[in-house]
C-alpha cells in the first residue's frame, strides 16, 4: 500500500528550510520561534507514534471490515469503480475533500470534536511547522465519517492514496509568506483562507474549513476573506509546550464543565454543542472576543543558550529515531515478537523524551528529575539492541554520544537551570 504522507515527510522538512532561509533573508525570522516550533513538531510525532496503534484498528481493521460486508456494491453485484480510470481517481478526490470539509467544519462546531482538533490551533505563529502539529485522537471521530467511502465501494488502498493527497496539499498552506494567489482565490483553498482559518479573531473564527476546493466554504456560508493579518491561536491559549498536555488538556477542560452542569440535557450540550457552550447559571457561551494587538502578548519561556543547544541536539535524535521507528513498525501486527516489543518499547522512548523536552521549555522541576532516568533509560536500552541485533560498533557509538550528552547534561545544564527555575517565570512576547 502506497503511503504518500510518509513519502512527503523528507520534502516536508525540506520546504521548511526554505521558508525560513526565505524569511531570514526578508527579516521576518520571528515568524518562527524555537519552542513553538519545537513544540509543533513534537506533537507531529507524538501523533505518529500514536498512529502506529490506532490506524490498525479504526481504518487497517474498521474500514476494510465495513468494506469487505456491508459495501453496497458487493450487495448487489455492482462494479462502477474503474481503479484505472482517471475519472475515478478525480472523483473520488474530490468526494474525499467534501466529506472532509464537513468533518472539519463540525469539528469546530462540535465540542467533543475541536478537544481532538484544537491540538492543531494552539500554536501562535503561522509557518509550515504547524502544518505538522496534529492531534492524536481526532481520527476516532474522522474515520465514522470517511466509513461512507466503505459502504460505497470504494477499496482501502483508494481511499488511503486520495485522503494522503488531500493531507499533502494543506501543508504548503501554512505560510506567512505567501500572499494572495489572484484567479486561485476563487476555488482552491491557499495560504490567505487558510490564515483566515487560524485566526482567532471573532470575524476569523470557525471559517474557511476546505481542505483543497474552497468552493465548499462558498457554497455553504462558512467563507471569510482575509482583509487584516489574523492574531493565530485559540481563544483561551495553552500557554504549555507539553506536546502530552496539548492532547489531554483539552478533554480535561471540557468534562470539568461536564461535572459543574446539571442536567443529562445540559451535559450532553456541553459535549455536543459549540464549543465553550455554558448555561446562564455559569455565564453562558464563551464567545471570541476582539483582541487590542498592541497590548496581545505570546506565551514564551526562558531558555539559556545551553539548554537550547541541549535540547535542539536531543529532539533530532528523537526525529531520526521516529523515522526509524515508523519504518520498522510499516506492518507491526504480523511483525515477529522482537520486533514489536521494540516498537513499543520505542514509542514509549519518543513519547517520554518529547514529554521531557517540553517540561524543560517550561522549566520544571519535574523535567531536570525525569531527564536523568531518561538518559539512563536509553542507555540500558542500546545495550539490549546490541545483545538483540548485534549491531556492536553502532550501537557502541550511539551509546557514546548520549554519555558525552549526559555528561554535558550535569556539567552545564543541570546546575544552571537550577537557578532559572527559581527565578524565572514564562515571560510573554509581544506579538508582531
């Protein structure tokens, strides 16, 4: 089965690149920061690693079981779908991006649905890198929705190609750097609806949900166009660069509101109304405000040039060992036992390791502690590939570096970040 995301990853990070030597070069370098951005890509691969487990069950299992019994065409013997016809492949695309549209679309509408999907509004910048921030369980709510291509007939492998496609075209749309595209305006979704989409002004709020055709957006009273910049973000920020945090606050959030109302009624439009949704006897909705952007300041934290450059080294080893990790895990269920407790064993790696990076961004205390048993943690590990896989000098040499990185870790940061920690507190930048 062809996957063409993880094909697209490399040219992914490739484009990064070159947005940002495009925006150091015009000096607008701030459109990126080092813990936003750190904090994007952790949630990317928090997501990825998630997805290892969960695509088996809901679209590997779920799809192709609906597909293989309950597909109306295999009820009645019908064969309409010409995989080798173009005109197939067209059609299904664009079926594919209506119902994502509306996926989309009531996942903003839909409290229980934007706890998934805020993951992906977080952020306060606006560069590619947040294309790649994804939460982990918005697919338990898109797969019921794409099931209708299973029912219709239309076999895994298509859908999969269509959707990856549909997935690789909203990333170049996460760019500041990118004005208004003339004719394109009119039926594709580009970089300017997009931001609109991101915006957390009450005009920008919960519009411009296409995923490749605009038109949808048109058609269906849900298009704003983008007259000022929009201020990025949601309403009630984060302000956290726990890539574990971003995933679960959300839905901690929102069954604290279920608790405080009374009433089966009232709960269950907490859960499924707008989000912020409250009855008067708490305030009623929380609505968008209008936000003063000379007084609108950005979540940010203090970071010593030492730490930065400890956890700038330590999040590319976790990057390249995810790859790793997705390509070893391609078909994790009919992998032999070594293999799949390696998987899990790694997965559980990635998540600790990002989950640490992010309390150091943050500064806690918590974080310095849990390091330490991380940076031992890999090391026992190594010893065990080198007893499973042999690979004696690699993995000898993998091993050195993290000695050199631990060592480095008590020399400089340690006792250090001791100090900030007491004295420092999140500081806001002022947005621009």
């Amino acid at each position: 089965m062809i996957n063409v995301v993880k094909i697209a990853i490399p040219f992914f990070f490739l484009l990064m690149g070159i947005e940002i030597l495009f925006l150091w070069k015009n000096g607008k370098l701030n459109y990126y920061r080092f813990t936003d951005t750190i904090n994007d890509l952790s949630c990317g691969i928090t997501q990825q690693v998630a997805d290892i487990f969960m695509k088996i069950v809901l679209f590997g299992i779920g799809y192709n079981f609906v597909y293989e019994h309950w597909s109306i065409p295999k009820w009645f013997n019908l064969h309409y779908l010409n995989p080798n016809s173009w005109l197939t492949w067209v059609l299904l695309f664009i079926a594919v991006d209506f119902v994502y549209y509306w996926f989309h679309r009531h996942s903003h509408e839909i409290a229980l649905f934007w706890a998934s999907h805020v993951v992906h509004h977080q952020s306060e910048e606006y560069n590619l890198a947040v294309a790649l921030r994804q939460s982990v369980f918005q697919q338990f709510f898109s797969w019921f929705y794409y099931l209708i291509f299973a029912f219709a007939g239309v076999p895994f492998d298509m859908w999969f190609i269509c959707i990856g496609v549909n997935l690789i075209y909203q990333f170049w749309i996460h760019t500041r750097a990118i004005g208004k595209l003339g004719f394109l305006e009119l039926f594709m979704n580009t970089p300017s609806h997009h931001r609109v989409h991101h915006g957390k002004d009450p005009k920008y709020c919960d519009k411009n949900h296409a995923g490749v055709f605009i038109i949808w957006d048109k058609m269906f009273g849900t298009f704003q166009e983008e007259h000022e910049e929009p201020t990025y973000g949601i309403t009630i920020p984060l302000n956290s660069w726990n890539p574990i945090w971003a995933n679960l606050g959300s839905y901690k959030s929102l069954f604290q509101e279920v608790g405080k109302v009374k009433g089966i009624k009232n709960k269950l439009k907490v859960l499924f109304g707008k989000p912020g949704w409250r009855p008067e006897e708490l305030g009623g909705p929380i609505v968008p405000v209008e936000i003063d952007k000379s007084y609108y300041q950005k979540y940010d934290t203090y970071l010593p040039p030492s730490t930065i450059y400890y956890l700038l080294f330590h999040f590319i080893v976790v990057l390249l060992f995810s790859t790793q990790l997705l390509e070893l895990a391609t078909d994790f269920v009919n992998t032999n036992i070594e293999i799949q407790f390696t998987v899990i064993s790694g997965a559980f790696w990635v998540l600790l390791s990002l989950l640490n990076l992010g309390g150091i961004m943050e500064n806690k205390t918590w974080a310095y502690k849990s390091e330490i048993f991380r940076i031992i943690s890999i090391s026992v590990g190594i010893l065990g590939l080198v007893y499973v896989y042999q690979y004696f000098f690699l993995w000898v040499g993998f091993s050195l570096v993290f000695l050199v990185s631990q060592w480095y870790w008590f020399r400089y940061i340690w006792k250090n970040n001791q100090v900030v920690i007491k004295y420092s507190t999140p500081y806001p930048l002022t947005i621009t």
